[in-house]
C-alpha cells in the first residue's frame, strides 16, 4: 500500500495536532510549577522570616516584676500567627462546608474548622517556645473555662483569639483579624493583631509605642486624628445592636448625637480603624472578653488613646458593660457624657 495516501496525511496532521497539543501541555505544566515554586518561595520567605526555634522563656527579660518580650519576640510570635493564617485560615476562607461552621450561644456567634485549627497550631507552637505559660484561647477556654482564674496569678501567658470576626469569616466577608495578647501577672505587655487578607499586623509593647507593620515596615500609631472635629462630624463604632430592653433607646439617643456610627462585630477591624484615626471612637458593650479586648486596648493605649469604662473603672477580664476607647481624654468625656 503506498504510504502516501490520505491516511499518513492524516496521521501527519493528527502528529502535527498532537504535537502542539503536547506543546501547550508541557507550558501549562511548566507555568502552573512556576506559580507552585512562586507560592512555595513566598510562603518559606515568609515562615523564615522569623525562624521559631531560637527563642525560649529564658530570654525574656524581668522588669520590675513582669515578663517581657522584646521586638524581635514579639514578631516571632507574628510569625506564628502568619503562618497560621496561612495554613489553616485563609485555604479555608470561602471555602466551608455547611458542617464546618457551628453555632456557639446563637445564630449570630460561629465558630469554624479554622478557628479551631488555627488555635491549636498557635498554641501548640507556643507550647514548644514557652512550656511554662499559660496558655488561654477562645474556643479551649470555652469548653473549659478554668484557665482564666489562673490568669492574674501567671507570671506569663498568652491569650489568644484566634479568628475575631468569625461571623464575618464564615460569611465570607474580608473582616477578621488574628487576635494574641502577651501578659504577666494579668497585666498585657504586649499584644499582635494580625489581619489575614493583607498579612499586616499592628503591634504593641508595654512602654514602647505603638506601630502598624505593612509590607514589612512600621508606621508608628498616634491617636487623635479627629480631635479638633465636633463630635457631630467624627466616624465611630459602636455595637448598638447588642443594647437590649430599655437600654436599646438609650444606645439609639446616644447614637443620633454621635456622627456616624458603624456596628462591625468585628474588635480586630474595630482596633484597627480607631488606631489609624479613621474613627475617633469605639464602644463595645456586652461581654468584653479577655481575647478580644487585651491586644487591642494595649495597642490603643500605647498610640495615645483613653480607655474606660463607661462607669470610669478599668477594663478587666470578662468584664461585663460598655468599654469606650476614645482617640483623647476630651472624646471620651463627650462620648460618655451621652450615656448619662
Ligand atoms: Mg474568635
């Protein structure tokens, strides 16, 4: 049979379709292990950034009476939380099955597969750093709530939310934050609050200001943006939703003196607007849990922002009632002065 009929001329354009077939097969498989790598460098570039195994409770420091971290401790440990977002976080995020979201005390308080996750991988790395702390996170302590009586009593601990603003991670929505607070003898020397979608964190340590990290670099915070605003004219947060019975009209006068108020169920973004100065103000009211509070009210307080309660105490763990956090001492008088 002559070997030039129609059939090798066929098989000579079903080669030829092969062939470039193979062709883009190969540049796929060849770009989609150049984004593998390009991943895989970014994620080792950022785990290594701050190697986990060189620190131990030996090194901290005591001053008068308390433990501290130093900076270097301090991003290590925002290591931990970075790397925890990236593990077990954000792979997740927008991802979840039905069954990996569970109601807690109502439909409106959540809790996912990745807080839970995310909170034993930093406690277990946290476990290996410092075997003698304690260690506190929000959904160990809400199965067993003993650790918290030992909180003022630790000559370190470390406290630890690891999704704020589960609601809005389980719905999807971009604002949540990785919550860790540092202590000793109940008072916080330092606190990280790290947000998962752009990999920034604020940080604080007792004494030594305040910053906001992004892209690597700090920008120290200062409060007392809209200081020379009247308060008519300020943004703020307040979670007026919470108010019940009488105390729900009083939220709602309080709020239609204020400028403009937001609800955001959300302490880490909430933190984070008033210590950029995008808000003058915060009022969070209801049960003002240790995770959610101790990182944040550290970082406002060193930017130069007031905290109180409404009853002029300070905040303690667990406290019940409302706490304001103001950018001066001047808005936080305004502010209270609405709720008396
Ligand atoms: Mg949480």
């Amino acid at each position: 049979m002559n070997r030039n009929d129609g059939t090798d001329n066929r098989s000579g354009i079903v080669d030829q379709s092969l062939g470039y077939f193979n062709h883009h097969l190969i540049q796929l498989y060849v770009s989609r292990c150049k984004l593998i790598a390009d991943h895989h460098e970014t994620f080792m570039k950022r785990s290594l950034v701050h190697p986990l195994n060189d620190v131990s409770i030996d090194r901290l420091t005591n001053i008068n009476g308390a433990t501290m971290l130093n900076s270097e401790q301090l991003h290590q440990l925002a290591a931990i939380c970075r790397q925890a977002s990236d593990t077990e976080i954000m792979p997740r995020f927008r991802k979840l099955g039905s069954d990996q979201v569970e109601e807690k005390q109502n439909h409106h308080d959540l809790v996912t597969i990745a807080d839970q996750a995310a909170e034993t991988f930093i406690l277990d790395k946290l476990r290996a750093l410092y075997p003698d702390a304690l260690l506190i996170g929000e959904e160990s302590v809400y199965q067993d709530p003993a650790a918290l009586s030992q909180f003022s009593k630790a000559a370190l601990s470390f406290v630890l939310d690891p999704i704020d603003g589960t609601w809005h991670y389980a719905n999807g929505s971009v604002n949540f934050g990785v919550m860790l607070s540092v202590a000793s003898h109940g008072e916080v020397v330092a606190g990280i609050i790290f947000e998962p979608i752009s990999g920034d964190y604020m940080w604080a340590i007792k004494g030594q200001g305040a910053f906001d990290r992004v892209d690597g670099q700090d920008r120290p915070l200062k409060a007392g943006h809209q200081s020379s605003l009247p308060l008519s004219e300020t943004m703020g947060c307040f979670s007026f939703g919470v108010s019940k019975g009488e105390d729900r009209p009083r939220a709602i006068q309080a709020v239609m003196q204020m400028g403009r108020v937001m609800d955001y169920r959300c302490a880490a973004a909430e933190y984070r607007l008033l210590n950029t100065g995008a808000t003058a103000f915060v009022i969070f009211q209801g049960t003002l849990n240790l995770w959610d509070h101790g990182a944040g009210l550290l970082i406002s307080q060193e930017a130069g922002a007031v905290a109180r309660m409404l009853d002029g105490s300070q905040y303690a763990p667990q406290n019940t009632g409302k706490l304001l956090v103001a950018e001066s001492e001047a808005r936080w008088n305004e502010v209270a002065a609405l709720f008396s």
